[in-house]
C-alpha cells in the first residue's frame, strides 16, 4: 500500500493539471465565442462620400490601421448626402453587447459617427478628445441584438470631416475593452 502512495499522488497531479488546462482553453474559446470582430472596410453596402483609405502611415504612438485599410470620411464631405457604411452581422446568441469602434481622429471637429442598430435611432460613437492615435472607443449605449442576422449602419455624424474607422467589435463581456487590433472573426459580414 505505501508503494502505491506515490504513484497515486502523481496520478491526481495529472489529473489536476489536465483539468486546469481544459478550464483555460474553455475560457479562451468563450472569451473568443462573445465577441464578433470584422474590418471596417468589410461592409455589406456603402454610400459616399465615405470611401475605404490605405495608409502606412504610423500614428503618434507607432499604431497602424488593421491590416493598412480603414473607412474615411473625407475632409469635406458633402452634406446632402451623408456618408454611411451598412454591416449585416451575423449574431449566434442574442443578447445585450457593447460595441467599439477602432478610430482615428485629427481633431475636434470631426471625431465621431452615428450608428444605428435595426433602424434605431442615431447613437453617437466617439465625441471623445483623443486625436491622432488609432484608439478603441464604445458605443454611448449598449444595444440589444436578436439572433440571426442584424444591420448596423456607421453613418457621417452631422458636419464631421476626417474620420477614420478601422475595424468594430460587438463584445457580450460588456466590462471588456480592446487595447489593440483584433483577429476578424470568419463569415460575420453578409454580403449583398
């Protein structure tokens, strides 16, 4: 019987390991599975004056578009007809999510968007201080989107001029911010 004490413990420190590393790759995998990353420049449909940029050109801190493209209101937009980007997402899970937007702007008077959800009202995305940096900012409200799936439009947000749109994240984790570019999540973006 004691011959087998050690060999015994060896075998729950193997089990103990194996059921660690399933609980790590189940958080990863769910970690992964509650969000939906796609480029900006991946729409289903888009009106201009908004036009899909290419850049190499780093920012302040070093940054670059995802992948070197990203959709731009250009500096004098045409007011009659506002500049939009309309994405159909497909959604697994419905549910409450925060959606972030990875921007550029150059200043004050262009550095926002609107954004509507299954034909709801405008949501400003952005109006914050921070310029020349590729930087995450949230939707002002956390929409509620059906399973299946769902039209966002990222349209020109009254006179702004300038603005840069790099890539969107809807996140289930409502407490979670980006801090870099994110992969694409595959076949998210319905095309017409």
């Amino acid at each position: 019987m004691l011959a087998n004490k050690p060999l015994t413990a060896q075998v729950l420190r193997g089990v103990g390991t194996v059921l660690a590393l399933m609980l790590v790759a189940s958080m990863v995998m769910g970690a992964s599975s509650s969000r939906i990353v796609w480029e900006a420049e991946n729409y289903t449909s888009i009106v201009a004056p908004m036009t899909v940029g290419s850049s190499i050109q780093k920012d302040k801190l070093g940054r670059t578009p995802s992948g070197g493209k990203y959709l731009t209101i250009p500096a004098q937009p045409d007011e009659e007809s506002p500049a939009k980007a309309v994405y159909k997402v497909r959604v697994e899970t419905a549910g409450t999510y925060r959606l972030w937007g990875r921007k550029y702007w150059r200043d004050g008077c262009g550095n926002s968007f609107n954004v509507s959800i299954n034909g709801s009202k405008a949501i400003m995305l952005g109006g914050d201080g921070t310029y020349n940096v590729w930087d995450w900012c949230p939707l002002a409200e956390t929409p509620s989107l059906k399973a299946g799936v769902n039209t966002i439009e990222v349209f020109q947000n009254k006179k702004e001029r300038g603005v840069n749109l790099d890539q969107l994240v809807l996140s289930r984790v409502l407490r979670w911010k980006p801090e870099r570019p994110e992969t694409p999540t595959p076949n998210v973006i319905v095309k017409e």
